[in-house]
C-alpha cells in the first residue's frame, strides 16, 4: 500500500464517517455542519483524482452555496437548540433497507463491469484537463460540446431567479 | 545571488539527495507547515501593532509606547496575556461545535494562503485554477463565523452570525467578478501566469479605466468579506457587544483575531497580484534601463511593499468612514457595486477582445 492509497483510505473513512454522523445527529445545526465535513472530503477526493476544477467547483456550489442555504433556513425557521423527535422505528427499517439495497446495487454493479477498472498503462493517457479546454468544450457547438445543455440549464436557472423575485416581491401597500 | 528562489531550490535538493523521496516529501510539507505558522505569528504581532499605531496617527495620538522600544513588543505582551487566561465555554453552548470554530476559522485562512506567490518562484502550490480556488475556499470562512454564532447559544452573537453571513455571501459576487475581469485580460487563473502576464506593466495601468473600476470594488468588497469597518457589523460593539466571538475568551478569541489580520494580509497579497503585479517590480513597457534598474529590489520586497501599502489603505478606511447599517450595506452591494461590476466586466471583455490594452 503507497502513500497515495493511505490518503484515499483516509479520506473516504472520512467522508464516510461524517456523512453517518449527519444523519444520526439528534440536533440539526450539527446535521448541516457534519454535512459540510462530508462534502469538504468528497472536494478532497476530486484533489486527490488530480481534478482540480471539479474540486473548486464542489466546494464553491455544495460547501459554500447549499450549505450555507441550508444553514440559514435553519437558523430562519427550526428552532436550533432543541434535539429532534427521534425518527418513527418504520421510516427506520425502511431506510435502513433502502440504504442497504443501494450499497449491494453498486457492489453488483462494481463486480459485474470489473472490465472498466483502470488499468496501470491507462495512467499514460491523460485528458487535458485544463480550464481553458473545459470552457471551450461547454461552450463549443460541434458534435460534442456542451453548449445546449449550458444554455438550457441556464434558462432552467433564470426561470428559478424570477421565480423566487416574483415571491419574494412585496406589493405597496397602495397598489392592489 | 542570494534570493528565496535559489534558498528553497537548494533545501529541496538536497533533501531529495540526502532521503528517499517520500521521506523527502514529508519533510517539506513539515517545513512548509512550520513556516505558514510562523508567517501567522508574525502576521498577527505585526499586523495588530500597526492596526494600532495607523489609528493613533489618525487620530493624533502615540499609540503604544511603553513595552520595548517604541511600543514595538506591545502586542507580543497582548499575546502572552491573551495565552495566559482562561478560555471558557459558557454553559449553554454546543461544546463540539463552540470549541471548533475558531479552528474553522484558522484553518481557512490557512487553505488560501496555499497559492499566492510570495516572491519570484516562491509559492507553495502553483495550482492550475489558482484564483478560482481563492474564491473557492475564501467563500469558506463564513461557516466559522455562523458555527461560533450559532453554538455560542447568544443572541448577540447569533444576529452578528446572521449579518456576517449575509454580508459575506453578498459581497463574494463583487470580489468574484473583479477577479474575473482581471482573468479575461490574462486568459489564465495560475496566479504564477496572472503575474508573469504584468512583465510589462501592471493591470491597474495597462487595462485603462475598467481595470481601476473592478480594483476600487474589490478593494470595497474585501473589505467587507473580512467583516471590517466601515461593514464590521458582524461585531458592530456599540449595537452587539462583540457580535459572534461575544462568548469567547483567552486563546480561542485570539485565534478569531488573528484569522480577521490573516484574511486582511491575504486579501491584500490577491488583490497586489492581481492589479499590482504581485512580486513583478514595476516596469514601464519598453524602458529597458528604467526595467534592469527595478529589478535590482528583491522581488519579496516588492511584493511585501504592495501588500502593506493596501493593508495601511483598509486601515485607513476604517478610521475614516463611519460604519453603515445592515439595510445600506445590503443595498450598497445589490443595488449598485453588483450592477457596476457586471458591466465592468462587459467592457473589460470588449477591451480584451479587441486587444485595446497595453
């Protein structure tokens, strides 16, 4: 085992321990910041895999955007300091199974197209992975750039904006 | 020539000639984290005991003056006060979470320094997206802040939480798209490219009145993402005694303070490489002679000399203006420097494409 191994070994027991925590925590300000432990090594293990645009992009979406979110809708609605009701013992099991049956899932799944496993010589082949070419493949129009998706995702997205304006929009009180 | 380049060239190989490689690896790393630490310490003495002695000039007064010559130990007196007392955690608080913030909080700072260059060729990591991981992880420090606010179990400190977070995510859009329209012109976000891209002159002059506009907003908006006056709302002491470190004391409300120097230090570094060429000495386009002249200043000394003059300019700020209100400042962002930037950053491609700068 290299050293490079004992880093992954390190971070997924990290990422895996954090994520359990966050969802047996009793109290749900810790569930949020074990949730944000969780995503920080997930951003780790892109840095160890070498993609470092894809790290930035997880920390700068799930790290510093949702958790945030989510931190101050706690803050705005739940009341904090209490511990949570514990979960029914049904909604338990049942969870339980669900998790259970999508670890064998991937395990089948691993086992079955053990063929896509990197080989050593495939280490030679590396994609370029520099911003420049991820910016023109997003944008690029030819077979298979990514401009359609961008611009509908984009739409998707100022649908969502307006959206939220339209909600949060209070009408004066003189106008009806 | 003696330079930091040629001091850590030789460290390097003669730890590889001397151990195996990854022995050879361990050791820098330790080497690195020890100088970080140390580049902490000294940053937070230094930078605390100028904070005071700006404000005294400002205000026409001497400022410390009795522990060592000219009150030049002073806050390393402050410091050993600050390790000596008792740090406590109030009954009511989340313990986990209370005594984690400020490592949070340090931790961070600490992450961002990874990329910025400090003189020629010395820099930890030169990272592929260099910049677009500053933005990354800086966008990290507010969870620190609603962390220590929230677990402090104080309503003083949760409201200066809530306004730090608000404040932090809304002025992270001004700073981002500054740094963006630096980033057209130079068509790279390595911090090691941005600064090699100002070999003839540095982006304030070269990029005409857009680049000024997008460093006056960046200067604005760092200076509210560090939580300092005139947007220091989040520890506003006249309206929330502290706001969120209320509740610390001794060492942990040392490390806050120090993250807030760290992050001013660090702010200042990104923004002096990005419009003040970091460490490149200041060239004037073809002046051959003017150039070689230039480069006979050490390159850190350069990069210190800009750092510092943008540090004393964000001290200054804060012992001229008077401090706003939550509503101006939200309004200041949303409704006038985010707009300004966008527009900037319209203009700044126009000129980048049609190649109109220096």
């Amino acid at each position: 085992m290299n050293a490079s191994a004992v880093v992954f070994y390190i971070l997924s027991a990290f990422i895996l321990a954090t994520g359990l925590l966050a969802v047996t925590s009793r109290k749900i300000f810790r569930t949020a910041i074990w949730l944000l432990f969780s995503l920080t090594g997930v951003a780790g293990l892109y840095f160890w895999l070498g993609m470092q645009f894809i790290a930035a992009v997880q920390v700068v979406v799930y790290v510093g955007g949702i958790v945030v979110l989510i931190i101050f809708s706690i803050f705005l609605t739940q009341q904090s300091g209490k511990d949570l009701p514990s979960p029914l013992r049904r909604r338990t099991v049942f969870s339980a199974l669900a998790a259970c049956i999508g670890f064998a899932l991937t395990c089948l799944l691993l086992s079955r197209y053990s063929s896509f496993r990197v080989k050593e010589s495939d280490y030679d082949f590396a994609p370029d992975m520099s911003i420049s070419a991820i910016g023109n493949q997003l944008l690029s129009t030819s077979e298979h750039g990514y401009v359609l998706p961008f611009e509908v995702i984009s739409i998707l997205l100022l649908a969502a904006m307006i959206g939220c304006i339209v909600i949060a929009m209070k009408s004066k009180p003189g106008d009806k | 020539m003696l330079s930091i380049e040629n001091i850590t060239h030789s460290i390097d190989v003669w730890l590889y000639g001397t151990f195996n490689p990854t022995a050879a690896l361990l050791l820098e790393s330790l080497i690195v984290g020890l100088c970080a630490i140390t580049l902490f310490a000294v940053l937070g003495l230094v930078l605390v005991l100028m904070e005071r002695k700006v404000s005294a000039y400002m205000q026409i007064r001497l400022g410390p003056n009795r522990v060592g010559p000219g009150g030049a130990l002073q806050t390393v007196a402050d410091t050993l006060k600050l390790a000596m007392k008792e740090g406590l955690t109030p009954d009511g608080a989340d313990k986990f979470l209370f005594n984690l913030a400020p490592f949070m909080v340090i931790v961070v700072a600490m992450l961002i320094l990874v990329p910025v260059a400090f003189a020629k060729g010395t820099q930890i990591w030169d990272i592929n997206i260099g910049v677009l991981y500053i933005s990354a992880v800086s966008s990290l420090s507010v969870i620190g802040i609603l962390m220590a606010g929230w677990a402090s179990n104080n309503k003083y400190s949760l409201l200066g939480a809530m306004r730090s977070g608000a404040q932090i995510v809304s002025y992270e859009l001004s700073a981002g798209l500054s740094i963006i329209s630096i980033v057209t012109l130079t068509g790279s976000l390595r911090i090691s490219d941005i600064i090699d891209s100002q070999q003839d002159g540095w982006w304030l002059f070269k990029g005409h009145i857009p680049a000024m506009i997008s460093f006056v907003i960046f200067i604005i908006a760092v200076t509210a993402e560090t939580n300092r006056a005139p947007f220091d709302l989040a520890e506003a002491e006249s309206e929330l005694t502290a706001g969120f470190h209320t509740e610390y004391s001794g060492m942990k409300f040392a490390l806050f303070f120090l993250a807030e120097y760290v992050n001013i230090f660090i702010v200042c570094a990104i923004a002096a490489t990005l419009f003040l060429g970091g460490w490149m000495p200041l060239h004037i386009g073809h002046w051959t002679a003017f150039n070689h002249a230039m480069d006979y200043i050490p390159s850190s000394l350069w990069f210190i000399g800009k750092t510092f003059f943008l540090i004393f300019v964000i001290m200054w700020f804060r012992w001229t203006f008077p401090r706003l209100r939550i509503d101006q400042l939200l309004s200041l962002e949303w409704k006038y420097l985010l707009p300004l930037s966008l527009f900037n950053l319209l203009l700044m491609t126009l000129i980048s494409i049609k190649g109109w700068h220096f």
